[in-house]
C-alpha cells in the first residue's frame, strides 16, 4: 500500500539534504548512479525509490539510510495505530 503523503515528504526531505549539500541534481544523480529524471520523480513526490536506489542516494549524500529517512514529519508519529 502507497502512503501519497509520506512519498512527498520523503522528496522534500531528499531535495532539503541535496540542497544543504550544494549539490544540484545533475550531481547527486551522477553520484547515486541514477537519472536526473528520476531524481527529479522522487523530489517531486511522483515515486518512491526502490531499495537499491535509496540505498544510492545515502551513499552519495554519505548518509546512513536511518538518517535519510529521518523525515521530520513522520518521527512523531504513535508507536501504535489508534484502536
């Protein structure tokens, strides 16, 4: 099941990150080993990466995956579903 909403949140923290590190998507694409189209589909919230992908973008913004998906937005959430 796709969460629209946290697929959007992830491409404006991955897009905030690339930012942060004076990086275009040109560069960061090139690093990953991606697309600049696809890059552009995750910032934008279009897709989701896959594993292998996400796996990509923390190496090249050397970031470990737990700190990647660490979106601000999401950290608060309940540890359970209301009943």
């Amino acid at each position: 099941m796709k969460n629209p909403a946290a697929i959007i949140a992830f491409g404006a923290h991955l897009r905030q990150l690339r930012v942060m590190r004076n990086m275009t998507q040109e560069a960061l694409a090139n690093e990953a080993g991606i697309s600049r189209p696809m890059l552009q589909v995750i910032e934008y919230g279009k897709n989701s990466p896959t594993l292998d992908v996400l796996v990509s973008l923390g190496i090249a913004l050397r970031l470990p995956i737990p700190e990647l998906l660490n979106i601000p937005e999401f950290t608060q959430l309940p540890a359970e579903p209301p009943a």
